[in-house]
C-alpha cells in the first residue's frame, strides 16, 4: 500500500486545535481559535469522505475495520513515561490502521497547533506534539489517531483538494475506521473554558461515528469520557438516522412520502429530461421511450443509486452492499 514518491520537501499537516482555551484545559501557549464551532457546515464534504473511502479502499477492505481502538489500547496515566507512552499508543494506531512497516518518531515541543506530522517517503514518519500534552496526556491517543491517519491517506495516495477539505476528509476518515471516537472524547466544555481537535464540529464527529456505529453494529457510547463528547454523539446519531428515513426509502415518514409521491407525479406528468426537487436528496430523470427512473444517495456510503420508479422494490449499493427496502 506504499504511497507516492517522495518530494524534495516533505509536506507538514497539522491539526487545529480550536476552543477559548484556558483553566484545566490549556494554556498561554496554546492558540486561541475562538468558540467551538456546532453543527453540520461541513457535511456535503463528510459524506463526500465517506463515498471516497469505499471508493479507494472497497468494501471489503473497509469491513476489515470493524472493530474500533478499544480504550485500553491507547490508556494514558500520569505515571506512565511520556516518551514510551506516546509511542506506545502511536504503534496501536499504527497496527489498527494496517500500517505495519511504518515507524512513528514522536517529540514534544511549544507550537501553535496540537500536532503536526511530516509525510516522506517513510518507512519513519516524525510526529510532533504541543508541550500541553506533556499534563494533558488522556489527549495523545486523540492527537496521533489524527496525524497517523495523515500517514495512512499519504500511503492510499487519496486526497481532497484544499487544506480545509483534506483536513476533513482526514477526520471522517479516522471517525470511520475506527479512531475518531477518541478525537470527539476530546471535546470538553466547562464554563468559559473549552477545547476541541480537530475540523469537524462535534456533532459531525458524532455523525461519522454513529454512520460507523450502524455499520457495523457498535456501540461506541459507553467509551466516552466527555459529557458534552456524548451528547455529539447522540445528535450525529440522530442525523444519522435520518438518512435513512429519506425517500424513496420506505422507512421515510409520511411528509416526506407525500412530498415523493409529488414531486413523481410532477415528473411523469412533465415528463423532463431531468427534475431536481429543491430540499430533498433525490432526483427524477427520463430519457425519451425510457421509464422514469429515480437518484437517490445510498444512506450508508452516499453513492449515488439509480433504480427505475416502479413501487415498492429492493436496491443494493454496488459500493458498500447495503440492501435498501424502496418504494419508488
């Protein structure tokens, strides 16, 4: 799985820290990236992520994650070493990710940003974390599950254009295959104080982690340490959720089924090339003698499913294999 030659100069991706720091959880050398930011602002780029994935890695490749870091994996106490525990947990994330030949180097110094990770040629990868984590050690598993991700993308050669993309697409991606839970247990609020990692808000993390969650069959609720990390979850749940109660989905409640039943009757009776109701996920399209067929993103990878309007049948994403009961 080796990656792209390596340039004349190794590219540094770091992770932003993001939160009005200060008491328990930061301090003067930390930045200052003003409030959390809550919500789903980024999600046309998450499920994006998501599609990606199965597209480059497949769908057996992807069951292979099935089970997630178990929180004794990557245990951090103040009485262990700090040097022999950050690699310690870096090789866990290692192992978990499949990157058995890859060596991370980790190191401690003052810097703006939680952490930082080189991607050469490799096999050796320097990771570099805020001095914070030196008294915030609980946080390290979540810091490398983010740059030792960095380090497995660089390896598939996948990518998204743009810092602000990329970054996201690394956090679903370490959300999805099974680290990111720990990346969301970061998230921590108390009074004027919080702290975040990361670029999905999170409630987004919560998403990606509950889209897992239902995947395979987890349940990922009791590994959180955080309050405020567990509530994230429960709203990414319940927008999870919703993607499959969108039409042509059978479990789709009443609105939008009758919203559906609409829009086709307005697509069969006009009988356009194409008709992209606005605020639904689906589409209509006929093509001359041709039925009607419908679009729809498939609930659990988001690639695109096109069937014929027919009533009630069954669809299979070709991507990821899930089997959609439809009533179309």
């Amino acid at each position: 799985m080796g990656g792209p030659a390596a340039g004349p100069k190794p590219a540094v991706l770091r992770i932003k820290w993001e939160g009005a720091l200060g008491g328990v959880f930061g301090g003067t050398d930390v930045a200052d990236d003003g409030p959390v930011e809550h919500g789903f602002p980024h999600l046309d780029t998450v499920r994006a992520a998501i599609t990606a994935l199965y597209k480059r890695l497949s769908y057996d490749t992807v069951r292979t994650f099935s089970t997630s870091v178990p929180p004794a994996d990557v245990a951090f106490c103040d009485t262990d070493d700090l040097h022999l525990g950050a690699q310690r947990v870096a090789g866990e994330l290692v192992r978990h990710y499949r990157l058995p030949d890859a060596r991370l180097i980790v190191s401690f110094r003052e810097m703006k940003h939680a952490a930082n990770v080189e991607l050469a040629a490799g096999p050796e990868y320097f990771v570099e974390l805020n001095d914070r984590f030196r008294t915030h050690r609980e946080d390290i598993g979540a810091a490398l599950a983010h740059e030792v991700m960095h380090v497995y993308l660089h390896r598939l050669d996948l990518s998204f254009p743009g810092v602000r993309d990329n970054e996201i697409l690394t956090d679903t991606a370490a959300a999805y295959l099974g680290a990111g839970w720990l990346l969301l247990d970061a998230f921590r609020e108390h009074g004027s104080a919080s702290q975040k990692l990361g670029y999905l808000t999170p409630e987004e993390f919560g998403y990606v982690i509950a889209k897992r969650a239902l995947f395979f069959g987890e349940d990922p609720s009791t590994w959180f340490t955080s309050p405020q990390a567990y509530e994230a979850y429960v709203k990414g749940m319940a927008r999870a959720r919703r993607d499959e109660q969108q039409p042509p989905l059978t479990a789709a409640g009443w609105a939008g089924r009758r919203r559906y039943a609409r829009d086709r009757r307005h697509a069969q009776e006009h009988g356009r090339a194409q008709l992209a109701p606005s605020g639904v996920p689906y589409s209509f399209t006929a093509a001359g003698h041709e039925p009607l067929r419908v679009s729809f993103p498939c609930p659990t990878c988001h690639q695109r499913i096109r069937v014929p309007v027919r009533g009630r049948m069954r669809a299979r994403c070709a991507l990821c294999r899930t089997v959609l009961e439809c009533d179309t």
